[in-house]
C-alpha cells in the first residue's frame, strides 16, 4: 500500500503514550517544541499497572500544572512491615508523617488509568503536540539529518513522519529498542510472580492487615500492598513446576489468594503473570534515537520504582532537548542523557534486588 508521507519536519517523535511518553509530550509541548505522538492502542489501558511514585515525581506533577487533578486519584503509602519464616517482623519501612519535610508525601499509591488519562490529556492540550493513536511502527530510519517512522493504522494505511529527534517510550518490548539495534545488560534478576489487584468489600477490609506487607515465606513470598479506596493488590511468587498461564486465570488466582480472601470478598480486577527482571539498556543514544521508560530498563517492583525511573528520563531528557532544539546548545549534550540515568538506573536497581532478596530468600535457615 503506498505511504502516506508527512515530511513537515517534527522536533521530536515519541512513540507509546504511556505515562513517559505523555509526560515528555507535555513537557516538551510545554516548551513550544513541534512533538509528534503515536501509540498503538487508541484508549487508556483500563487496569492498574503501576501503582507507586514519590515526591520527585509529584513535583513534576507540580511543573506540568496537573498536581491538583492527579492529587485526586493518589493517598499516601502506609509502612510496609516484613514478616519472617515464623511469622517474625523482622523488618519495618516507614513512611514520614505530615507535615512533610520536602512539602510532598515522600512515597503515594496512586490509580493509574485516571492519572494516565490525564497526562494524555495535557499533553494533547498543547498547540504543539500532535497526537495520533492506533498507530503502529513498523519502520525505524535515520540519516546524518532526520529520522523516518513508517506507521501503520488499523485499517493497514501506511503513513510516514520524521522527525529530527526520535523517543521510545514504548515499553518492555521496544520497537525502537528493536530497530535502533540497542541490547539490553541482565542485571540479575529473573523470576517468575503472579501480580493480582483486587477491588475489596466491607467483609474483605476487615480480614486483611491495616499497613502493606512484606511475607518473606520461604514456600511462597509474597507482597500485600494498600492502594487507594478498596484497591488492594497482592505480588506472589510462581513457585518451580507451576504453570505461569493456569495460575493467572480467576481460578487460579484466587487458589493463591486463598490465606487472605474468598471470592465473596472482592472483585478481580486484573490478574497477569510476569517474570521480574533486572534489565537496562546497553546504550540509551544511537544516532538521533533515545530510548525512555520501559524500553530502556526493567526492575523488580520491590520499592515500587518503575514508573518513577520512567519519568525521570523524561525530565532529564527533555531539558537537554530544549536547550539544543531552542537554545543552541550543542548535540553532545543530549549524550551525557544516557550516561546520567544507565548509572542512577542501574545503582537503584542493586538497592531494589537488596530487598527483592530478603523477600525471596527460599532457604529457611537463612
């Protein structure tokens, strides 16, 4: 089918409007910088995800002007208390109670398809963002000028956008990962969980712990994390000769749920089966692409840190495209990205698997 070919050339092209690509969409809109946006899917993902951020992330909130309506959909974390072998605390991470020194709660559990919905929202609302949805890359090029995305809609109509700067927002499985040809480093970490959430009653509420906790159970470790309203979600571990697909089905999920609930208690909400890794990108520049979010790391969600990382690309990547696009700065400085954020990255990645390994430690003597 012949392309379709807008060459009115873009700043910057973002591809997958999750949470990093919304927010560097409304950051760079906000900047007047010409930001074109595509993403696979035409609507918000209508189940939580991501469920953590912290004080760095809600003064970006503040910067974007969206705090107030966020705030709406967030509460503050609880402590989280670990529990040994016997039962034991044997650990307690707590939070820091109001007022806070840093004028934002230090950690939050939020929704995420409302918050979501309103990052796409704002950045949508800028005149220099435009947005497309239910576009799919299928193409990645680039020379020494431009990059070319060749997209494809639903309807299989072929279309083509360039831009001077490239992106990837989109995910675990990257297609700009993929087509700028960047591998990914193994960090360590490899196991198989099962991550439910559940939309819990009057009966449930009274049956379960009044904090999030931690049940470093040798024969199945587990998480147990308070979320807003009756939003509760359980991360549980698929232990060896389990089938990842069987126990991700209603049927399976609540066999596993069966020490803290019944079916008469709640209602699933979402039930998937991951492996949990510990992955970074080798490099995070090639050429005039940049990878952001999930498709430039992956870490286990012990200290609920993967949608903050996300952002944090974002910010630090979006200034650096300001300054060179609008302020003269040089290229190179869109280099010194990837090298700043691969090293907090893959330094906050070590401190999350440090607590992924009290949590998992199979051995009960230790």
């Amino acid at each position: 089918m012949t392309a379709k070919a807008d060459f009115d050339l873009y700043d910057v092209a973002i591809v997958g409007l999750g949470p990093t690509g919304a927010i560097a969409a409304g950051l760079l809109g906000q900047k007047g910088i010409r930001t074109f946006v595509c993403d696979r899917l035409s609507e918000v993902y209508n189940k939580p995800r991501a469920i953590a951020l912290d004080h760095e992330i809600l003064r970006v909130f503040q910067q974007m002007g969206v705090a107030e309506k966020v705030q709406l959909f967030m509460e503050p974390f609880t402590d989280s208390v670990f529990y040994g072998v016997d039962g034991q605390v044997i650990k307690r991470m707590s939070t820091v109670a109001a007022p806070y020194p840093l004028a934002q709660p230090p950690s939050v559990v939020f929704s995420q398809p409302p918050v979501e919905k309103i990052l796409r929202e704002h950045a949508q609302s800028q005149p220099s963002v435009q947005v497309q949805l239910g576009l799919t890359l299928t193409s990645l090029t680039q020379t020494p000028e431009a990059a070319t995305l060749t997209l494809t809609d639903e309807a299989g109509r072929i279309s083509l956008v360039q831009a001077k700067y490239v992106i990837g927002c989109d995910g675990a499985s990257s297609s700009v990962r993929a087509f700028a040809g960047i591998e990914l480093e193994d960090l360590g970490f490899d196991e198989p969980w099962l991550v439910v959430d559940v939309v819990i009653n009057e009966s449930g509420l009274a049956k379960l712990p009044k904090t999030s906790v931690q049940y470093c159970n040798p024969q199945r470790p587990a998480s147990y994390l308070i979320c807003p309203g009756h939003h509760r979600r359980w991360e549980i571990s698929i232990n060896a000769g389990e089938d990842p697909k069987q126990v991700a089905t209603p049927e399976g999920a609540w066999k596993l749920l069966a020490p803290w609930l019944t079916e008469n208690d709640g209602t699933l909400w979402r039930q998937a089966s991951y492996r949990f890794h510990a992955l970074v990108a080798k490099q995070w520049r090639s050429g005039r692409v940049f990878l952001a979010g999930d498709s430039a790391h992956q870490q286990p969600p012990f200290l609920g840190q993967g949608m903050c990382q996300g952002v944090r690309d974002a910010v630090n990547l979006c200034w650096r495209l300001g300054a060179v696009l609008q302020d003269g700065a040089a290229d190179s400085l869109l280099d010194s990205y990837g090298f700043e954020r691969k090293a907090h990255v893959t330094e906050l990645t070590t401190r999350i698997k440090g607590i992924g390994k009290i949590i998992t430690e199979r051995d009960v003597d230790k």
